[in-house]
C-alpha cells in the first residue's frame, strides 16, 4: 500500500540525497521491496536501491552516490 504513492510522490533528487525512506523489519524484505518497486519507479524515471546490512558497504556507498530517489533499508 506504501509503494506507489510513494513513487508517485517523489520527486527528484540529487546525487547522494534520496527523497523518500521505506523502513522495513528485515533485508529480505528491503530486497522483495526493491525488487517489486524498482520496475515501476523505471518505467517513470524513479531509482530505487536497498541499503540493509551484510553486503559491500562499498556497493551502497556507490548506490547512494548516484541519484536515488527511494531508499528502502532494515
């Protein structure tokens, strides 16, 4: 019920300052968020990456240096 509106809503942002937070309980949720929200936001010019511990911080360091609208993290 949260995913649309908040793609919808979101408007642009610059490189390391998302515009929208989802807080999820686990990373595999932040990933099943990711994975339904990130064809939608595309097709509407809207990024969407995970943040969520056990991975590269490198990676998400990088992620978040590049625009991303949404940021979904546990």
């Amino acid at each position: 019920p949260f995913g649309l509106p908040a793609i919808q809503t979101t408007q642009a942002s610059k490189p390391g300052h998302p515009t929208a937070l989802v807080l999820v309980p686990t990373r595999e949720l932040a990933k099943q968020v990711v994975d339904v929200l990130s064809p939608i936001g595309k097709q509407i010019g809207v990024r969407v990456a995970a943040f969520y511990g056990g991975t590269s911080m490198d990676r998400q360091i990088g992620n978040l240096s590049r625009r991303i609208e949404v940021a979904v993290a546990d």
